[in-house]
C-alpha cells in the first residue's frame, strides 16, 4: 500500500517525543543497555557448582512445626 506523498513524511507525536529525547540526551541507549545488563544479563552458571547445590540440599519435612523426636 502505497502513501502519498502527504502521508510519507508523517511522523506522529511519539516518534517526534523520542527522537527529541535522543537529541538532547544522546547516551541514552548506552545508558538503557547498562540497566538491562544490570537487571537480566546473568553471568553463565558453573554447573558444577549448581549441581553441589542440588546435592547438598535438605528435605524440608512435610510438617515444618512438629519434630520426628
């Protein structure tokens, strides 16, 4: 579907909002890549020590409250 020529240089308030944004603060993406990896990039897991974990863990008993004495 073709625009015309009206409609092809059309940018909506949004996108003229960010594209200010970026101007006037142009590290901005650097700045939003360092809060991703600050929030969900996860250093790469050692399964050896996963493993020592999983092994090393106590069973909870099925009533917490009442000891087996």
């Amino acid at each position: 579907m073709k625009f015309t020529k009206q409609f092809q240089r059309y940018e909506s308030e949004i996108t003229q909002f960010i594209n200010e944004l970026k101007q006037k603060n142009p590290d901005l993406e650097e700045q939003q890549r360092a809060g991703r990896a600050l929030l969900w990039d996860k250093q790469p897991v050692d399964l050896d020590t996963q493993e020592r974990a999983r092994n090393s863990r106590v069973n909870q008993q099925a009533y917490v409250y009442q000891n087996k004495n």
